[in-house]
C-alpha cells in the first residue's frame, strides 16, 4: 500500500485477522467477538464514547498490520489492547480538541500565612487548564440534586458517562493531592524570610 492510500479490510485480510485470533486454538468467530466485547469494555472504562466503533477501529488496525506482514509474537488480546491503548489515546485527544472551550475558574489568592491554601493554589496552576476547569466545575458549592444536575450537564458537555466523569475528578484530585503533599513540603521547607 502506498502512503496517503486508503485501507478497506477486505476478505483476504478479514481472514487474515480470523487466523491470527484462532491462534490459541478457540474457534474464529468466538474468538473475534470475545475479543470484541473486551475492546468495547475497555473502550466504556476510559469513558469513551463509541466504544462499538473504537474496537472496530482497533480491529481494522490489526488487520492492516497482519496484511503488511507483520510479525506478532504477544497473544492476540495482549497485542489487541496495546493496539487499543493508541486509539483510546487517539479519541481523547480529538474529544479535547472538538470540546467547547471550558469555562476557566480562577482560585481566589490565598489568604497570608496559610501555608496549605497557598499548596493548593500552587498545584491548581500546574494543572493543564482542561482538568482545572473540569475539577473546578465538578466541586462547585451545593448539595443534594442540583449538585447531581449539575454534574450529570457537566458529564453531557463533555459527551462522557457520569461515572466516567465521577472517575476522572478522583483521578485529577488524586494528583492534585500528591503534589499539594510534595509543595507542603517545599514551602515548609523554605527559609522565613521569604
């Protein structure tokens, strides 16, 4: 094939693709749906939308690579989910460049003295704006429903489940809780006369 030139799978690389699942000696149709359904699932845990096309994306791109001659030495759901890794890598990147620019939240200065609020305030900005903003929007003042109404637009916007997004602030928060223990430290740390 030569650069710039379209890929289709046709019959000869679809069974090309049915061989190289069979090779642990399952049946070829079995195999391909079993690893299907783990692609869709792994798809749906990193809170992609279009898990279904993900995974055939991600089959498509076994295919071609078994089409050019290449050789697979890992088991085909190993070399599958490394495959996978690059295309969920490669959807949230188009997802953030095709989401509505989110609304930045500025943190008030911190108060004199407080070493901790200063920590935090510090660590906020070292985050990349999309994952302040989101960790910003997600713990907004209230309670009860209008904080679940709120997340679950938030979830909306941003075309993702809201488990998804539940996972994504505890993720953003669990980072932003290691540096604000690391800069504690540091400003700790500091001489007084600064």
């Amino acid at each position: 094939m030569k650069p710039g030139e379209s890929w289709t799978l046709d019959r000869r690389s679809w069974d090309g693709l049915l061989a190289f699942l069979a090779r642990d000696g399952a049946a070829p149709g079995e195999a391909y749906e079993a690893l299907r359904d783990k692609l869709e699932a792994f798809f749906r845990w990193r809170g992609l939308g279009g898990a279904r096309e993900l995974a055939d994306e991600t089959l498509d791109r076994i295919a071609k690579k078994l089409e050019a001659g290449e050789q697979i030495e890992a088991t085909p759901t190993r070399f599958a989910l490394g495959v996978a890794r690059f295309v969920a890598l490669e959807a949230q990147r188009k997802s953030l460049r095709e989401q509505p620019e989110l609304v930045e939240a500025e943190a008030p200065p911190p108060p004199a003295g407080d070493e901790r609020v200063e920590g935090l305030v510090r660590c906020l900005e070292r985050l990349p704006p999309a994952d302040r903003s989101l960790l910003l929007r997600y713990h907004e003042e209230s309670q009860g429903q209008p904080r679940i109404s709120r997340r679950e637009r938030l979830a909306k916007e941003l075309g993702i489940e809201l488990n998804a997004l539940r996972v994504r602030a505890f993720r953003i928060r669990a980072r932003l809780e290691r540096c604000l223990g690391a800069t504690l430290g540091e400003i700790k740390a500091r001489p007084l006369s600064q």
